[in-house]
C-alpha cells in the first residue's frame, strides 16, 4: 500500500504487466520537470515538508508561494490566508491527420488565441465559502503557448495554466472549461500540481466543444470517487447540473457534436421511401415485437411511415454522443478495413451483373481458390477504370498485393478436412464461435413448447431407434440418466417462420434439432438430426431424421443436413447470442449509466472501461449491418426476416438473471451447483473448454467486483440509500428495457451481493461473453463450408426432380446448396472486419491512465491484483491447451481454444477479451 500511496503515479504503472507504461510515465516525468521551474519556494517549513512526503508519499512540489506576490514572512499570522500559485497540467491528444479545412481552422485558432480567444479554466473547490455559500473558486487561467505549440505533431501535447489561490481554497475537485477557438478538441487529462497533498488528477477523455457551438462551461472532476451523499459541498450542484448535461430534454434533432444519452426504439431500420420491400417493423414499445432500446438521434420521421424514422447513409455519421465515437487509431483502423471489404464485394459483384459464370461454388477447389489464387475473376484494365471506386480504394487496390486474396481460415490451417468429421462438428459446439447453445437432454423424444393449433404436433419424430445403435450398449433412459445425451435445438427458433424463409428467393431452411452421445473419451458425437417443416397438410412430410452415413448416399444427405445445422447455428449465433446479447442488451444499461450516474460515481468509474465504444459500434450496425437489405439480412438464411428472430428471442428466451456464466451453464443442464467444486459448480462434459476458461475468468471479475463493492459499501444501507445507484438500474429496466420491465426475474438491488452479481453479469457479457462470441468468426466461419450462414436448397426426396440431380454429382450439388459465391466473399469479408483487434484495443486487466482513474489507493492496488489474476489465467490456458489428455482443445490438427485468452495483437488473432463492446 505504501508504494501505491507512492503519489498514485508513475510508480504504479511500473507494476503493471498488462498495461505499456511507457507513455504515461514519460508523461509524467514531463510534468515533474517541467515544474520544478514553475513552482516558486515552499511556503511550508522543510520539516513541515518532509512529513508531509513521508505521509502522503508525494514526490513532486509541493503548495508554493510566488515571490513577485509576497515573501513568506514569520510575523504572517497562521489563520490569515496567504495566496500561492498552482499549475495544471493539460494533455491535449492531437489529430495525426488533419482534413484542410480542419488544418486552416487550426491555425485560425492559434492566431485568435494569442489576441485573447483562448481556453479559459478555473479550479473549483470541494469547499463552501462561509461568506457567499458558493463553492469557492479560482481566478481564471488561460492555457499558455497555444499558438507556439500549434504545429507540434506528437500525438500529445501538453500545455500549462497557472492558478492563484489562497491557503484556505481546499482540494480543487472539479474544473470548468471554456473552449473559446473554433474547432473542438480532444482532453485526455489535467493534473494539478502544487497543493501540499499532493497532485490531483483529471481524467477527462472528452472532446471539448467550441463556445460558439455549447456555451456552457464544460465540467470536469478529480478523480477521487464520492458516493451521492458524501459528495463535498462545493461539488453537489455541478455534480447534478452535469448529468443534466447528459440527460438532454428529449427533443429536436441531435448534433454530432452533442454529449446526449437519451433512448429510442428501434425504427430506423427499413426505408419504407424506398419501397414497401424496405419497410421493416419498429422493433420496441410493442407487445409483438419486444426489444432493448438504442440511443436516441431524434431524426425527422420518412414521408410514407411517420412512425418511422429517416435513414443516415453511409458515409455520413449517424449521432451517437460524441465522447461515444472511435478515437483515431480506431476509426482509422475499420476505414481500412471498410476499404478492403469493399474492394472484396464490390469488385465480383459488378462482374457478377456483368457475366452470369462462377455464382456457384462447383468444386472445393473454387472455395480454396479464394485463400491461394484470390477472386474467381478477372476483369480487364477498361473494366476496372469504370468501377464507381473511391479514390481511397482505387489507390488501396493499387498499392496492395493481393487484396483480393484472402487469409487462410485458422479452422483449415492445421486440418484442411477437419470440417468434414463429425467428431470436429461436435468439438466445435463446444469450442467453437458458439459454444453457448449446447444442453442436457432431459427427457426424450425432445417436445415443442408452441402452440399445436398454430404450429402442428408438438411431438418430435426422433425415435429410440434412430439412436440406440450409437449409446454404447446403454439404453436411452440410462444415458439420459447418466448425463451422456445432449442437444442442440433450434426447432422453436426457427419454426415460425420457416414459411415465410422458404418463401424467399435462394434461401431454404429446417428447423433442426441435433443429438449427441458423450464419449467414454470426454469428446461428443453426433448421432441424429432432425430436421422439420410447417405441416403443409394431415399427411405432409414435415418431419425428418437423418442418422450418421452407413454408404455413400447417406454420407452425402448427413453432410448436408449438418449443413443446414450449421447455417441454423450461424443465424442463432450471429442474431441471438451476439448482437441481441451482447451488444443490444447492453445499451440501455450504458445509456443509463450517464445518464445517473456521475463521473464521480464509484461505480461509473467501474463500469466505465466496459462501455467504450459499445454505442458507436451498435450505430454503426443498424447504418449498414442490422439494417434492411443489409449485410446481416443478406448473408444469413433468414433473410428480411433475421431481426423479427431476434425480437423473439429476446421475448421468450432473454432473461437478465440468467446471463452470468454460471447460471447460464445451470440452466442449460450443463453443470449443477457442487459447493466441492472449484467455481461451486461441477461440469456434466469436463472437457467444455469455453465453460472452464470461461468459469476462470467469471471468478476472477467477480472477485474483483466484490473488492470494489465492499470497499464503497460496507453496509447494505448505503446501496439502498444511494439515489444515483438505485436510479441507474432503474432506468435500465423500465426504460431501456421497457418492454420486459414487468418479468418477476429482474434481480432486486438491495445488498451488496446482489450489486456484485448484476457488476459481475455485465462486466462478463461486455468483455469476455462478447469475446468468445465475436473473434472466432473468420477463423471458423472464413471457410463456408464449415459454417454456411445461407442455405439455398433442401435435402433432397427420392421422389424429387432434384434427387436425379443429386445422385449423378453429390458434391456440386452439396456446394450448390451452400451460399453462392457472391454471398460468401461477402459475408468473409464481414467478418474478417468483425473478427479483427484494432490497435487501441484496451484488453481485461488493462485500462486507460491505470495509475490516475481512481483516486484510491486500495482500490488502485486491487485492480492490480486483478491484473495479475489475469495474467495467471493466460498462463494456464496455454497449459491447457498443450494438455493432450483435453481432446477437445488439443491434438493433431485440432485448433487450441483462445477465444478467452486475455491478451492479443492487432488483427485477427482467434484470441484476446477486450474490456467492452468494442467491435
């Protein structure tokens, strides 16, 4: 603790093996010498001075006295305030590329500060002057050598403003700022520095809007964390006029440069302007068509749907709140790939208006072509000259070897047919992208919980034949009783719209439901699909199972029935567990985080790594992937209809209290609660490697959580009592949650268990849920084969046309089925940008300015204790992973399971959990 104490600085961040400290401390060793000429004689006597360090383990100068102002004096009496100057220190990021209207802006505003249109700061303390019972204040300091600096082109700079104050000022806890140039800019952090206890810092990271744009005086607080009933006097009303900031009054239209967090429906999504092909249906505020709520933009309404709201093309920005928008390395980095995905669709989708050849895949070496020979294409000079190209993509494409050309899929890397095994089929339900769907099987045959009168019988066409062959001499009772079957269903999911699905053009889809025997070898088996209709008629054939190959003919119809498995889990996966889940789900409990909580809220600083940039990524999706006619509607089997799936999932699946890993895996039958067991609960397949690392990393947030919790709450009182707390999850259910506000499964939040345990859920579904559900999908699902998001035909009957076709070329007609060419370079160009780490990405145990978000040491020195943790847990999962007794992460041509290894490099890795929503 004493070195934490250590003036809460550089020392840290030298501790810290997840976090490059490099940066911070030259930073900060800037800042101690640069004051050293600054700061004028202590005012204190050196003993007094020396104590004070021994106390507060500061190594910088202390409160100091300007000589031109007045020389200490014995005779001045101690109760007579005596007037000495402090300097902040403000780290102001640039922007490494200036557009020329922002570059003339720039030097316009260096000109205008030197003749007095400056930024304007004063400090304000947390103190009352007894006389105007009015926080007491500084003089206002303008931020020296603007002009000067102007033209430096580090990423940071740093400038200085001086402040008088007197001995009876206090701690400054907050600073306003007046942004008086044209142009906004970027404020990483203050740090304020010769007060006797030491320096105090800001961390701000927000843009700061010109004057002439937001008059009001932006407001910015220390970092020291103060639940709502203990916030310093000279705090309370800026405290509460700054999330009324945040709040807005929601009305009129919102401006890309407003700092707003208000909620909406989602009813952008269509264009119904452009057609009633367009139109989609408002997702929320409806009993049929429940959903969390978005970030409101308060556009005007389209001419045919005045329920509707107007679309924002691409490449203008839709609003999200500013401080919400990708940093430059960010935005940088998805340019690059926007440019190169379209190059990837583009290019072939113009040839394919051009020549109707090569729509199919015919052959698997037409697949392998795209990772050894690029594009099945070859446009001529003339051709590509006409292209609508960007210049930006025009020079890309120039300058880029083999950009058409793309990354050979890790699930292919070590095993080019592993895809084809079945044994690999089940590893991946259990390893792969979408390791959440697997269940026990209960009770069988399995039975539909939807309506008869609507949807047919309830009853199931899996019979105890089509399995007993493949249990090992068990009877299906006994390996129902013995924890040996499981399944994946999706007959539910899918059914009810299947009509409307097959209905579309090129898309044809099963509702399937998937049984697996658990080996003596810890590893699964599929043995039986089934694969059903709507019910056309009493006698319809709706109902079909298809067993593992015993000749060639079954061989084929078994691949392609794990096919349609495939393309089901995909849409389940993709719509269900990883956008609604992750990513929509969590919107509203961000928006309401600003909204009610202070940035001096103990439990905002929690939160607030596991919130950055989750609202800009989730825009970016209803702009042009969620979107009608979008990415998602076009890749994925679905079609038109993948968001009204999702709508009903989140009706009749979603529930708050069962998205923590533990409970999640309770509910699935996959563990039960064991108090023996290490996580308290004991795994039914051992060998469950997104369960165990997953369990690894559960404990160590929650144990990290609890640390915070009852360091801030001793008592349960304070968290019934804390307005700021109790109204921020209030808002998040009846609000953002609108829809589901009246379910008897919210958890209440009275204890400090139960905040534990709601921090704990969304810290996990921020970093870790949404990791091992989002940067696996170009390693497995780059190869199409593997993992086909579209299917294009059925299974075909011997009484078909089609089967004729089938039996005289099985493997044209299984490539067939799957996603045409153009749908598949498509959808791998999605997710090679969905699958890939930015350069700024901020991984778990990490975080911006380590050393200075909090202003508690303890607090400071835990999170570092989670760091290591972290850093433990990486290590064993690369022991893991070389364990060759665990067969479902380890053996020949088996990939290891990364997905919830902590750390990563830039670019697609298959690993890495960053803190939030990022991607």
């Amino acid at each position: 603790m004493a070195l934490v104490k250590e003036i809460m600085g550089s020392s840290l961040m030298e501790r810290c093996s997840f976090v490059s400290s490099s940066k911070v401390l030259l930073s900060h060793r800037f800042h101690q010498k640069q004051n050293q000429f600054l700061m004028s004689p202590v005012l204190t006597s050196l003993d007094d001075r020396k104590m004070t360090r021994t106390m507060k383990g500061v190594k910088g100068p202390v409160a100091a006295v300007s000589e031109d102002l007045f020389k200490a004096s014995p005779s001045v009496p101690a109760e007579k305030p005596v007037k000495f100057r402090v300097t902040a220190v403000v780290t102001v990021k640039n922007k490494i590329k200036e557009d020329l209207k922002g570059t003339l802006v720039k030097h316009l505003d260096a000109f205008t500060d030197g003749i007095g249109r400056n930024v304007v700061l004063e400090l304000i303390s947390t103190e009352i002057d007894p006389k105007s019972k009015q926080p007491k204040k500084s003089n206002e300091a303008v931020l020296k050598d603007w002009s000067k600096k102007s033209n430096i082109k580090a990423e940071r700079v740093n400038y200085t403003a001086e402040f008088i104050v007197d001995t009876n000022f206090g701690v400054p806890g907050a600073i306003t700022m007046t942004n008086k140039h044209q142009k906004e800019f970027y404020l990483e952090s203050i740090t304020i520095e010769g007060f006797a206890a030491g320096p105090v810092h800001f961390p701000c990271n927000s843009w700061v809007q010109a004057k002439k744009d937001h008059p009001a005086k932006r407001i910015f607080f220390s970092n020291k964390p103060y639940l709502p009933n203990d916030t310093p006097a000279g705090l309370r009303l800026l405290r509460q006029r700054e999330l009324n900031n945040l709040r807005g009054d929601g009305k009129g239209v919102r401006k890309l440069s407003d700092r707003i967090y208000d909620y909406d429906v989602y009813n952008d999504l269509g264009n119904p302007d452009k057609g009633p092909e367009l139109t989609r249906p408002t997702l929320g505020g409806s009993e049929k068509y429940p959903y969390p709520r978005r970030c409101r933009t308060g556009r005007a309404p389209t001419d045919t749907d005045l329920t509707a709201e107007s679309r924002v093309e691409k490449p203008v920005p839709m609003y999200v709140p500013r401080d919400e928008r990708f940093e430059e390395s960010k935005q940088t980095s998805i340019s690059i790939m926007r440019q190169k995905a379209l190059l990837h669709n583009l290019i072939p989708a113009l040839k394919a208006s051009v020549s109707a050849e090569n729509q199919d895949f015919n052959e698997f070496s037409n697949v392998d072509g795209l990772y050894s020979e690029g594009l099945p294409i070859k446009l001529q000079d003339e051709l590509i000259k006409k292209l609508p190209l960007p210049k930006a993509v025009s020079k890309l494409q120039e300058s880029s070897h083999g950009l058409l050309k793309y990354d050979t899929p890790k699930i292919i890397s070590k095993d080019k047919f592993a895809w084809l095994r079945d044994d690999e089929f089940a590893r991946q339900a259990l390893a792969g992208v979408n390791p959440v769907n697997m269940e026990r099987l209960r009770a069988f045959p399995p039975v539909s919980k939807l309506d008869p009168e609507i949807y047919g019988p309830q009853e199931s066409a899996l019979k105890e034949e089509h399995i007993l062959g493949q249990l090992n001499g068990m009877t299906v009772q006994q390996a129902i009783e013995e924890n040996k079957l499981f399944i994946i269903d999706y007959h539910d999911v899918y059914l009810p719209f299947l009509d409307r699905i097959n209905a579309l053009d090129g898309r044809k889809s099963y509702a399937t439901r998937t049984i697996f025997f658990l080996t003596q070898a810890g590893t699964l088996k599929p043995i039986a699909i089934e694969l059903s209709l709507p019910p056309s008629g009493p006698s319809s054939r709706s109902k079909r199972v298809v067993t593992p190959p015993v000749d060639a003919t079954s061989n084929w119809m078994w691949q392609l029935a794990k096919a349609h498995v495939c393309a089901n889990d995909a849409g389940v996966h993709q719509l269900v567990n990883h956008w609604l889940r992750t990513h929509a789900c969590m919107e509203p409990f961000i928006l309401a985080a600003h909204r009610q909580l202070s940035a001096m809220h103990p439990i905002f600083k929690l939160l607030d790594p596991h919130m950055r940039y989750t609202l800009e990524i989730n825009t970016m999706a209803r702009q042009s992937l969620i979107n009608g006619d979008g990415i998602i509607e076009s890749s994925f089997t679905p079609g038109r209809y993948v968001l009204e799936i999702s709508s009903a999932a989140y009706k009749h699946f979603w529930r708050f209290d069962q998205e923590g890993l533990p409970a999640d895996l309770i509910r699935r039958g996959m563990a039960e609660a064991d108090p023996t067991q290490p996580y308290g609960l004991n795994l039914l397949i051992q060998d469950y490697p997104y369960a165990n690392d997953g369990l690894m990393i559960w404990s160590a947030i929650e144990n990290w959580v609890r640390t915070y919790v009852n360091h801030y709450y001793p008592n349960s009182a304070l968290i019934y009592n804390d307005k700021e707390l109790q109204a921020w999850y209030e808002e998040s259910i009846k609000v953002g949650h609108a829809d589901l506000q009246n379910e008897p499964w919210w958890p209440t939040l009275n204890t400090s268990d139960d905040l534990v345990s709601i921090l704990t859920t969304l810290i996990w579904t921020a970093s870790a849920q949404h990791a091992a559900l989002n940067f696996g999908q170009y390693p497995y699902g780059g190869y199409v084969p593997n993992r086909p998001p579209v299917m294009r035909r059925l299974l075909p009957e011997e009484d078909d046309p089609e089967y004729a076709v089938f039996q005289a070329d099985p493997q044209k007609y299984f490539l067939n089925a799957l996603p045409s060419v153009i749908q598949a370079i498509k959808y791998m160009a999605v997710v090679d940008l969905l699958s890939t780490h930015s350069p700024d990405e901020e991984y778990i145990g990490e975080r911006q300015h380590p050393s200075t978000w909090s202003g508690d040491a303890e607090i400071v020195e835990a999170f570092y204790g989670f760091s290591a943790e972290i850093g433990r847990i990486e290590k064993e999962i690369e022991k893991r992973n070389c364990d060759r007794t665990l067969r479902n992460r380890c053996g020949a041509g088996v990939i290891p399971y990364e997905l919830l290894a902590p750390s990563s490099e830039p670019g697609v890795t298959c690993r890495g959990i960053p803190n939030s929503v990022s991607i």
